[in-house]
C-alpha cells in the first residue's frame, strides 16, 4: 500500500497490483481515458511550454511521483528499466494518438470541445488533491464521452487522415517529458524519499492542474507557463530535509516491537505490556488531505 496515500495511485493499485504494472497503468492512463487526445485537441501542445505542462502534469504527475517513491522497491539501478518499458509504450502510443487528433477534430466543434477539456482537467485536479471530492463527480473518461457528443459536427468530416507531423512531434515530446521526469523520480529515489512530502507535492499538483484548466478556458495567458511555475513552488514547499521516511520493518525486538515502546522498558513477552503498547496507538500516515 502506497505510504504517500495517493487517491489515483491507492484505486489504480487495489485493481492492477505490482509497480511495474501500475506505474505503467498510472502514467498510460491519460491515453486510455481520453485525456491527452482531448489536450491535443484543446490546443495544450502547441507551444514548448505546453508540452512540458502536459508532460509533467499529465504524464509525470504527482500519481507517478507517488509511485515510484512509495509503492516501487529496488535500487535506482532496478527501477529504469522499468520506467524506460512503461516509455517504450507510451511515446509510440501517444505518437499515434496525436496522429488521429486531426482527423477527429474534422468531426468536433473545437470551440465546444475546448471547454470540456478545461472540464477534466478540472476532475483530474480534484481527485488528485482528494479521494473524497473525486466519490462526488464525474470520472475524467465520462467528461471526455459528453464532450465529445456535444460537439460532435459531422459536416466537416474527413474520410482520409490528415496527420500534422508537428502535432505528432509534439505529442511524442509531451510524453517524452512526461518518461523523462519519472527517470529523473527513480533517480533521485533514495534522496527524495527522505527530503520531498509526497502529500504536498500532490496538492500543489493539484493547483498547477487548476492553472492549466484555466489557461484552456483563457483565464490565464497560454504563453505563460503558470503551471509550471505552480509546479515548480510545490516542488519546493514539499521539500522537508528534515522529515523521516517511513519505516519498512522494525527488527530490533521481537515482533516488530522497540525496547522505548515498552513501559517502564518492561518485558516485551508480558501480554501486558503489549496490550498498553497497542492501546498508546501510532498515528497512521494518512494524507491530511483525505
């Protein structure tokens, strides 16, 4: 179970299990469910700047974060190959979405679309900072099903696909930035686990989220890479050099139990004192956002 309590990564690991799997489950999920196509088609990828926001936001979220520093074990050296086999799928996936984008905007009242695709990122931006608010709206897929019905316009339909090769540059770069930040995650791994509060780092995911939303609706200046500024200053409230990561396994006395747990440095093998022990309790690590 993910020490970080992830909402996104919690549901995707009670279905899936294993961290190759869900790690490649979490970071293919906006192919499956819609989400990139409606970006693409939004417009989000049409600068540098956007591809990086949708590569780090959307790709390289703070689910991935949550999963390769909570849920995935081994060294550094153990879990690249790993990340480089979820890229090996995801960059000829998103290739070939991003390939289909004209040819499904042919059919699509962009103008309509546009504004469900403000829409889930909005949903993705709630159920990243709580499993609560995300039991009380509609899954990002759904969003992405009624806007396409919304503005669906089959007069401009084209029959031949009428792929943009920039848009599939820079759809693939999206998703290469998206692989490139969980590289730089397994990297860093042992160092951020014990410097970085996932539980942070995913609420300010959550912001830079809302900002990409509202850069999609015009609120804010689409040349102005907001989100990643927002991405880039809960990088830094999260980081805490001071926190401890949180303990595996304890072997330092028989059943799990410390000498200092004990009352009084008691006998660990007198029921009595382990009754009091589990009585005193220890606080769980659940996200405060929860």
């Amino acid at each position: 179970m993910s020490s970080s309590r992830h909402p996104i990564a919690l549901a995707i690991e009670r279905r899936v299990g294993g961290d190759g799997r869900l790690l490649a489950t979490v970071m293919c999920l906006p192919l499956v469910d819609g989400v990139f196509p409606a970006l693409i088609l939004a417009g989000a990828v049409g600068s540098i700047s956007g591809i990086f926001e949708v590569g780090l936001l959307v790709f390289g979220g703070s689910a991935t974060v949550a999963v390769i520093l909570a849920d995935m074990d081994g060294t550094p050296r153990e879990q690249i190959p790993t990340v480089l086999g979820v890229g090996a799928i995801l960059l000829p996936v998103a290739a070939l979405e991003a390939a289909l984008a004209p040819t499904i905007a042919s059919v699509l009242d962009l103008a309509i679309f546009e504004r469900f695709a403000g829409l889930v990122i909005l949903a993705i931006a709630a159920r990243t900072a709580s499993a609560r608010i995300g039991d009380l709206i509609p899954r990002p897929a759904i969003v992405v099903g009624f806007g396409l019905i919304a503005s669906l316009d089959p007069s401009g339909a084209e029959l031949a696909i009428a792929a943009d090769p920039g848009l599939i540059v820079n759809g693939t770069a999206a998703a290469g930035a998206g692989v490139g930040f969980a590289l730089l995650i397994a990297i860093a791994g042992p160092w951020l686990r014990a410097s970085v509060d996932i539980d942070r780092f995913r609420f300010g995911s959550a912001v830079a989220l809302g900002v990409l939303a509202l850069s999609i609706y015009g609120f804010v200046p689409s040349d102005a890479p907001l989100s990643l500024a927002v991405l880039a200053m809960a990088g830094l409230l999260a980081f805490d050099p001071d926190g401890s990561p949180v303990p595996q396994s304890d072997e330092s006395a028989p059943g799990g139990e410390t000498e200092e747990s004990l009352p009084d440095g008691g006998d660990p093998s007198n029921p009595g004192n382990e009754a009091e022990t589990v009585d005193s309790g220890v606080s769980d690590e659940r996200s405060p956002w929860l």
